[in-house]
C-alpha cells in the first residue's frame, strides 16, 4: 500500500513494506522575457518600458502558486536577465540565477541539453530565455496530458512574459516529457 504525501509544488508516493522506489515529481518553469526594446546589438537590447512594468508580474504569479524555483539558468541577453530580476524581486529568497549561453542560443536541443544537465537534489528548475526555443521546448517535452487551453494558447503563440510550468517525473538527466500543469501571461 502506498502513502501520498501532496504539497503545492510536488507529489510524492512512498511504498511501505516492500521498499519500492520513491518517485517525486519536480517543476520546470520555462519563462519567455519580457517585452524587450530597440537596440543595434541584440544582446544587448534592454527591455522596454512594458515590459519593465510587466515583468514583476510574473513573480507576483509564481509566487501565487507557490512556485520558487531552487535553480534559475538564465540567457546572459540584457532583457531575459532584467526580466528574472526584476520577477524574482517579487518571489522573496531565490536562488541565484546561472546565465548560460546556450539559453540565448534558443534551440530546444540546447534548452533540453540545460535541462538534463540540472543536478538531481534542485525540484524546481525555471529557464528564462527566448523563443523559439522556449516555445519550441515546451511543445516538444508536452506529454499532452494537462493543460489543454493552455496547451493551445502556447502552441499558438508563446508570448513575451508568457510562463509554461510542466510536472516531470523523469529524472532531471533522462527527462523526455512533462505533464503542463499551466500556461499563463501574467500582466
């Protein structure tokens, strides 16, 4: 017989007197920055005044749903870092975001390889980037088990501030699908 233990953030099922492995479920949280500006070199464009009032909203919507992430891989580009800090300064304590180039690479093969490489002990992994390979990932790692309206919404299009949160059950190192829990803009 096995006991369930919920949280907001995580489900796990312990066997009892048999010793049968533990599966926890962690949270990949892929966020698309915010509403970015002008500027002659690309990474280095800032963001725009909406998306600098738009930003903090998703910490407001992360936070909400109790979602803090323990690992934060972020784009080195100016406006995928201004929007993370200016998100997490809405979250309380957060972990210190790691800038990887491959994020502002923006291919899902360089996203999943971010991913897989996460060390096994984080539960809540957010990547803040760019699309397509936001949007490209979060399609190619849906399970098509959760969230139908908000699957639509991001297969249709993955706005700038736009936040996808998948449940995975897969090691981080061997994830191949997520079941979306919700996809939103926060505003």
């Amino acid at each position: 017989m096995a006991r369930i233990h919920w949280t907001e953030s995580s489900a796990e099922v312990t066997q009892l007197p048999d010793r049968l492995p533990r599966v926890t479920t962690r949270q990949l949280v892929l966020v698309r920055h915010a509403k970015a500006g002008e500027g002659v070199v690309d990474r280095d464009r800032p963001l725009a005044n909406r998306g600098v009032a738009e930003a903090p909203a998703i910490g407001r919507w992360l936070a909400a749903r109790r979602i803090a992430p323990d690992r934060v891989v972020v784009s080195p580009a100016r406006r995928a870092r201004q929007t993370w800090e200016l998100a997490a300064a809405e979250l309380g304590p957060t972990a210190e975001p790691v800038f990887d180039d491959r994020v502002y690479r923006s291919t899902a093969e360089d996203l999943l390889e971010v991913v897989r490489e996460t060390p096994s002990e984080i539960t809540t992994l957010a990547i803040v980037g760019h699309n397509p390979g936001i949007q490209d990932l979060a399609i190619l790692l849906d399970d098509e088990r959760g969230d139908d309206a908000g699957r639509r919404d991001l297969t249709t299009k993955y706005r700038t501030s736009g936040v996808a949160v998948f449940d995975v059950t897969d090691s981080w190192a061997e994830v191949r699908s997520g079941t979306l829990t919700s996809f939103a803009v926060p505003r």
